[in-house]
C-alpha cells in the first residue's frame, strides 16, 4: 500500500515546506528558544501529530507554520510562496482561504447557532448565506450533528462543540488543517472519539492535518508523529502501513533515514524498536502503537547544521 493510496491529496495538493526555522522570545538576556532549527514538510494529504512536552515549541512551530507567528529565521513555502515574507493582509487572506483551525475549546461564538458558527470562513470569503449554511449543515451531517444545525454552542457538549469546530475548519475546503491539542478539554474518552472524527473527516476533505496533542494514542490516528524537545524535533515514526511520500523535497535529514527505514522489509511479529533513553515523549507516543516504524533523529545544533 502506498502512502498517496491510503492519504488521496487534493488535487493539485502540495506540500508545506518549512526549512530552518527559529524562533526567539525575549531580548539577548531573556530570550527563549521556542524553535532552534526545525525543517519539516508537510505532504498533501498525511496526517502528522506532534507530541513533546509542554514548552517544547509545539504551538510556535503551528503557528509559524500556519503564517500565524513570523519566525526569527527560516522559511515556510506553499504553493510557490515564502509564507514568512507575505504582507499581514496576503497571509489574513491566505489563512482564510488555504488554512483551517481548531483549538482547544472557546472557539465557537456563543450566540451563533452551530451551523452558523461552521458556515463562517465561507460567509467571510463572500460566499451568500444559504449556500454557506449548506454547505455547513452537510459538513455537520457528515460529522454526526444532523439535527443539531440550530442549537447554540452552550446548548452542546465539549465534544459536540468540538466536531462543530471542525466543520468549520473544513467548510471552504483547505490544503491544510492545523489543530492545537483539540482534544484538551475533553475527557479520554470523548477527546478519542473527536481525534477519530478529526482525522477521517480531514482525511475525506483532501486535506493535511497537522495535529499538536498530548494524547499517546494519537499514532493509531495520524499517518506520521514527529516528536519535539527544546524547540526541535526529536524522533519521528509512521504508522504501519504510511510510508514517506516519495519524490517530496527531502528537507530533513531524518526524512533521508524514514525512507530507509520503512523501505526495510518487516519480520513476522517485530520487537518494537528501543527508543533512546533521552526522549520520553517519543518512548510514549511509540508506546501507544509498538508496531509503528521508528526514526531517531539528533538534537544537537551540529546534527541540525550538517541535516542543511
Ligand atoms: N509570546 C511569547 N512570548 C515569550 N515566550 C513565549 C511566547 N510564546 C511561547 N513562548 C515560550 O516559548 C517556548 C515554547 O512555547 P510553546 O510553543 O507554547 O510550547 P508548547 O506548545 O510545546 O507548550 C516556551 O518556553 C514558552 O514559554
Ligand atoms: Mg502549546
């Protein structure tokens, strides 16, 4: 099974390239960095969690990604643009247009009726009411919510409201998904149930996602986890079965030892590989799926200088 066969890219899909990111809070005496040399790419399509502890630079790494927050140095490309040189008004409209979001909770505007709250990003773009709304009772439908279009969001539950969230992230049909511990709020058992609602309709939608949470479970959900510490990534797996996407621009070093590693054949029954000691957010994350294809990566600055 290929990667592209499971994971259908939109068409005309294409990647997210983020090369060399940093990020620095703060002045010389106080500054924080949130991201030390981060390159990534996205493909059309995956499902990519990232787990780490908290403070690891996840949320910065979302945001840079997303054209939210500029980074101090590094690139993020899409579609044959440098997201981090786009004037604030190009990157509104290309979030707007391109990007969906979910948060944790406290998203929906209370006195907006569900379906209204999902058709927003339409009704914002200058799509007519009745057409938005369509659009997002289907979305709602397609989400389990059918019949529940015109309660308000004080009228749902945490999980509910959550899949109204989602709806709107999907609305006006984006190349990728960013959703920031969407599942916080929520008990394991809910929060499970959105990861899975999350992740298919993203899946079906042609979009990537891009998921930060502290759920270990997550590697059951998404086609690939990269784990962070101290602002850069630490360790990356796939789920069986996800392979790298083939012919994408190999930006990190780790993507190189991904293809070699998934490409190996699998014995019967493998003994999960031992994850280094150094990083526990990986040791739980591949704890939650043993059979998933482990690759280390080095932390240092002169494994991220010589991955350049
Ligand atoms: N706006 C900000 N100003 C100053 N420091 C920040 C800001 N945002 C995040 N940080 C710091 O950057 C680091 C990474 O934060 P964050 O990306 O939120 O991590 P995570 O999402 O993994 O918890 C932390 O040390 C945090 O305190
Ligand atoms: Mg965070």
């Amino acid at each position: 099974m290929t990667f592209t066969g499971h994971h259908a890219p939109a068409p005309g899909g294409s990647p997210l390239v983020a090369s060399a990111l940093t990020k620095v809070y703060g002045s010389a005496q106080t500054a924080t960095h949130a991201l030390a040399g981060v390159s990534l790419t996205v493909h059309p399509g995956e499902s990519l969690a990232i787990m780490g502890p908290s403070g690891s630079g996840k949320t910065t790494l979302l945001h840079v990604l997303a054209g939210i927050v500029t980074p101090t140095s590094g690139t993020v490309s899409w579609r044959g643009e440098d997201v981090t040189t786009l004037s604030e008004a190009r990157r509104t409209v290309l979030r707007r247009q391109d990007f969906g979001f979910v948060f944790q909770s406290g998203q929906l505007l209370p006195e907006l009726p569900a379906v209204e709250n999902a058709a927003l990003p339409l009704m914002l773009a200058g799509t007519a009411r009745a057409e938005a709304t369509a659009v997002a009772a289907r979305w709602l439908a397609h989400l389990g919510l059918a019949g529940m279009e015109q309660r308000r969001p004080g009228e749902l539950s945490g999980g509910q409201a959550q899949r109204v969230a989602i709806a709107r992230a999907l609305v006006g049909s984006p190349g990728v998904v960013f959703a920031d511990e969407p599942t916080g709020a929520l008990d394991q058992a809910t929060g499970a149930e959105v990861l899975d609602v999350l992740t298919r309709a993203t899946r079906d939608s042609g979009a990537a996602l891009v998921v930060v949470t502290h759920d270990a479970g997550v590697a059951r959900h998404c086609s690939r986890t990269v784990t962070m510490r101290d602002g850069r990534i630490s360790g990356e797996f796939f789920a069986p079965g996800a392979q790298p996407a083939s012919g994408a621009p190999q930006a990190e070093a780790s993507q190189a030892a991904a293809s070699a590693a998934v490409a190996r054949p699998v014995p019967p029954a493998p003994a999960p590989p031992a994850p280094p000691a150094h990083d526990a957010a990986t040791q739980q994350a591949m704890a939650a799926h043993p059979a998933a294809g482990y690759v280390p990566t080095h932390p240092t600055a002169a494994d991220q200088e010589s991955a350049r």
